[in-house]
C-alpha cells in the first residue's frame, strides 16, 4: 500500500507538552505502535505558565492499527482535529457494556453531548462513561444496568492530563526515578511539608497500610501521626490489624518480640489469641470500649475517630468480625472513603496500592513507599503517574516522618 493511502487521522494536544515529557510520549507511542506522524503546527508556550499546542497527522498500516493508536494517545490528552459528538449507545443487559465501550483513565475526561463538552464525575481508571440527563460519571461494569446510555469510540472524548507542578515542593528529583540511593530524610521532609499543606487546606489524607508496617516497628509512629491529626482514612486488609493487636496484647508480630526481634516459645499462635480475644469482645470498637484493648493503631483509630476498613481475602485467619469478606462490598466501601481525599500513602501493601491507585484521579498525590522498588514501579506502570516513590523500610520512613511532623 502506498504511504498516501495508508490510515490517517489528525489529532491535537494542548498543555505543558515539552517539560511534562507528553510530546515524547506521544511520538514514542506512534513508533512504538508501527507508524508515523507528521508534525502540522506546532506552538510553543512562551511563558511557564503558557500551553503549547500540537497539531498531528498520524499514520497506520491499517484502519484496526490506528484505532487502536488513536486509543494510546487520546490517553495522553490527544484528540481529533475533527470533533464529533460522542457515540452513545444504550447497554442491551445488567452488568456489560457495549463491546467498544471507552475504557476510562484517571485522568481528567470531557464527552462532547449535542455540541457540549460536559465534565465526567467520579473519575477513576476502568470504567465506562455513562450518560444521564445534564451529567456524565465514570461506571464500573458490574454497575452497569441495562438501558444506560454508554459512550463508545473515541469521538467526542477530551482528556486533560495532569501536569506536574514544577518542583513545587521540590519533588522534581523524586519523579525522575526509583532508587534506593536517595536519601530518606529528603524525601521525608519534602512529603512532611505536603502533609502540612494539605492539612492547612482542609485536604484529607489517607494510608494505606500492610502489615509490614507492624513487622517493622512502625506501630508508635504511626499511632503519633493518627494523635497529630494526619490520618483522617486508613484503608488496610486483616493482617495489619491483627498483627497490629497482637502487638498491643502480646508484645509480639507473628510471634517475635517487638522490642529483641527474638521468636517467643508458642508465639506463632499470638496472632490467633488476638483474633479469638477480639471476636470475643465483640470487634475491635468494642474491645477498645472494654479496655480489651489500650494501644496500638485500631485503637486509636477508635479513640480518634479515624476510619478504618479492612478488606479481606482469601488467607485470612479469623478474620476479625470489622473484616470485610465480600470484595465487591470491600471495593465499594474502599472507593466512598476515598472521596474527597486529596493524599494517599501506599505503606508496603501492592495489591492495596495498586487497588486504590485504580480508584482515585490522577490529581490525588500518591506516594508509595516499599523496601522493593519494583512495587513502586507496577503501581506507575498500572496507571498511576502521579505516585512518588520512596525506596525505604515503612517502619523507618514512619519514624522519620512522625520526628519531621513533631517539629
């Protein structure tokens, strides 16, 4: 097939292209996906605080090949020169969607409805958009109930990327890379200031925690950012809490004494002593009302009223009666604590992370710490680009963090 026949379409962007890394992107995305381009215009911002423009003509070696290039980079805030209202089509059962439904992003998404653009609510990752009388909301499948008005293709369909500050809390050398080179004291300052931010904004900040968190000594630092008011969700599976109680009760983590690290005779059966003395109580609440419970971070959590959910899974002894063992009730609850909240820190837990990093926008600040960098990197490669990552152990970083926020 001559090039001139070959399958085009001209696309635009719009924002900070060049020192957000997007214009590589989106040229890397078209090699990549075995075509060309054709740079039409381009404009660039003359201030830092001016958008460039990019106007594209993209090319594919077939009509599939470029729809499915035309999918990559409208993700990247890409769209067609020629817009169009977006395809609606009524889902025909409960539960599915068209077959050519638009998969959403995490970030910021517009449809064009009867010549209007109308913002989409509720934006998270792998959803469709569904239409209502004057509104627009993100979806999961299963959520879907027949005769709601899915929209399909990529017409119609802005995304507006979140660009990153530039180096506004000094972040710049955090986003580059994952490295475990990087000191942690720097990386802790600049997230303390954050957390400083947020809190003298109204923002909310939630964690989410694994049980390594316990494992490590973290517990008295954690308990010290619960009393300082920097915990205001905290999202975790089973084994952080029981492991967190059988610390209050026992003074162990699965068996080993906190304080020596050394393995008690019979400790291995400490973490189903906690569990048992706690579905005896009743729950955690009432264990902490009983004086069961006096220490630890699920009682402060009760004490301070800090929400908390725990979501179970299949591994879970117990598990304890609060323990959420349904997981699409377990999903939904996760994704209502979430609203509002403008930080997340993912602590040592990539399937929490992970979940949750699927369940916020893109303008939610994620910082994901892990003594695996790898981690860190599946949470950005899954979607989230806005995670900041901290290679560390979590009980150190809490430590560092609970000085830093003390003074």
């Amino acid at each position: 097939m001559k090039p001139e026949a070959l399958p085009t379409e001209t696309v635009e962007a719009e924002g900070h292209l060049v020192d957000s890394g997007l214009l590589s992107s989106i040229f890397d995305k078209v090699i990549a996906r075995g075509g060309a381009f054709e740079v039409i215009r381009f404009d660039l911002g003359q201030t830092n605080e001016d958008f460039s423009r990019l106007t594209l003509k993209v090319t594919a070696p077939s009509v599939a090949a470029l729809d499915d290039l035309l999918e990559e980079l409208v993700s990247l805030g890409c769209r067609r020169e020629d817009q169009r209202d977006a395809l609606v089509r009524p889902a025909d059962r409960d539960g599915c969607a068209p077959e050519d439904f638009y998969s959403t992003t995490n970030q910021r998404t517009e449809v064009r409805v009867m010549g209007w653009w109308m913002p989409v609510e509720h934006q998270r990752m792998d959803a469709a958009i569904v239409i209502e009388p004057a509104k627009a909301s993100c979806r999961k499948l299963r959520d879907i109930r027949a005769g709601d008005r899915i929209v399909c293709g990529l017409d119609g369909i802005r995304v507006v990327p979140e660009f990153k500050a530039r180096d506004r809390l000094g972040f710049a050398f955090m986003n580059t890379e994952v490295s475990s080179e990087r000191r942690v004291e720097a990386s802790v300052g600049r997230i303390a200031e954050m957390f400083r931010e947020a809190k003298s904004t109204g923002g909310k900040i939630a964690f989410v925690a694994g049980p390594v968190v316990a494992h490590t000594g973290g517990i008295p630092h954690f308990c010290e950012l619960i009393r300082r008011g920097f915990v205001d969700v905290l999202l975790a599976g089973n084994a952080l809490a029981v492991h967190d109680i059988e610390a209050a009760l026992f003074g162990t983590s699965l068996g080993v004494t906190l304080e020596t690290g050394v393995a008690v005779e019979g400790g291995h059966r400490n973490h189903m002593r906690a569990i048992n003395a706690i579905r005896r109580a009743g729950g955690i609440a009432a264990a902490v009302e009983s004086g069961i419970l006096d220490s630890g971070i699920m009682y402060e959590c009760v004490r301070r009223g800090v929400p908390f959910l725990l979501a179970g899974s299949i591994r879970d002894d117990g598990p304890l009666p609060e323990t959420i063992m349904d997981l699409m009730e377990a999903q939904d609850r996760y994704a209502a604590a979430l609203a509002g909240v403008g930080t997340v820190v993912v602590l040592s837990t990539m399937l929490h992370g992970i979940g949750v990093g699927n369940m916020v926008p893109a303008w939610v600040r994620m910082v994901c710490v892990d003594i695996n960098p790898a981690v860190i990197t599946k949470l950005a490669d899954r979607g989230s680009s806005q995670t900041l990552g901290v290679v560390t152990d979590a009980g150190l970083f809490l430590h560092h963090l609970a000085a830093r926020l003390a003074s």
